[in-house]
C-alpha cells in the first residue's frame, strides 16, 4: 500500500485527493534526505503511519516538494510528487489539514 495524500477542512471533509496505487510515495520516503537534504516537512512521511500538516506547515511542504521534483530523475515519480505539490498548494487555506496516509 502506498502513502495517499488527502486534504481536509476542519470538519474532516475531504476536499482533495492524490492516491499512492504504485507506492511511489513509499519508495520516495526512504530517498528523502538524499534529494531534499534541507527538508523540515518532508522527512517526517512514515510509509506505516499517518502525518498530518496545517496551514502553517503546508506552504513549507509545498517549497520542499517543488525541490523534490526538480532532484528526481524518475519521471513517474516526478510527476506523481507534482500532483501532491498542486494538491498542497490548493490545501494552502484556513482550516484545512494535509494528510499523509501511510499502510
């Protein structure tokens, strides 16, 4: 199982949604520190459990995901980060919850 990334408002509603079928993501997190060494947010993705980001956290996880993408070379995970990067710039709202949902 791969780590999906849902956005959710204050009530827990999910207002957006970027699954993981290829666990991309998963495979990403053990690469972390090489491709984006200065990640505050980033580092903290657990591909076994969950991280939730506010709205204080997400502008910083979208600057570290634009780098993410630029330090891959695989296309596909290129542009699966992409996908979560849009998806965190649209969650950058009151009220709204980033989640990282892991196996």
């Amino acid at each position: 199982m791969g780590i999906d990334v849902v956005w959710k408002g204050e009530s827990g509603a999910v207002l957006g949604e970027v699954a993981d079928p290829h666990m991309l993501l998963s495979r990403f997190v053990n690469t972390v520190q090489r491709a984006v060494p200065e990640s505050v947010c980033l580092r903290f993705l657990d591909p076994a459990g969950d991280v939730c980001f506010n709205q204080l956290q997400i502008p910083v996880l979208a600057q570290e995901l634009a780098l993410a993408v630029r330090a891959i070379g695989e296309p596909r995970l290129q542009s699966h980060l992409a996908q979560v990067r849009a998806l965190a710039e649209r969650a950058n709202a009151l009220h709204t919850y980033l989640w990282f949902i892991g196996d």
